[in-house]
C-alpha cells in the first residue's frame, strides 16, 4: 500500500522513519517531493503505521494519511 502525507515546518528524517517501519516491514520505502509530501510504501495498515510514525517522532494524525490506489500490476508475484 502507498501513502501519502503533507509534511509542516522542517523536512523530517526519513531515515528514521524508515528504519522504525523496516522493524515491521523490511521492504518499506520512504521518500519525499519538493512540494511537502512524503511517500510511504509498505504493507501496513494505517494503524501499524501511524505506530511507527509516532515512535518515529512524526505527529501525523489519521486524518493525515493518504491511502492512494494501488498501482500494482501483479507482474512480480504480489
């Protein structure tokens, strides 16, 4: 699943956002856009992930996330 959120104030650290969510999903990726919005791919729900976020030190609230379509085309197997 993809996520989106728009990031306020300074960019955080995606690495320990990253590194918080891999402890659940190892083949998560993290990223971030020039207009605000940080990417999330993973296989979390938007619990689990809104966990890691926290422990992450990211204060998102549920309304926050963005759930996006998926843009799986099955070809390799999931």
């Amino acid at each position: 699943m993809e996520f989106h959120y728009h990031r306020t104030g300074p960019s955080p650290d995606l690495a320990t956002i990253e590194q918080a969510i891999a402890q659940l999903d190892p083949a998560v990726l993290v990223d971030a856009d020039d207009f605000a919005r940080v990417r999330i791919s993973t296989v979390l729900d938007e619990y689990a992930l809104l966990d890691c976020l926290w422990r992450a030190g990211v204060q998102v609230a549920m309304g926050e996330l963005e759930r996006q379509p998926s843009v799986c085309c099955g070809g390799c197997g999931g």
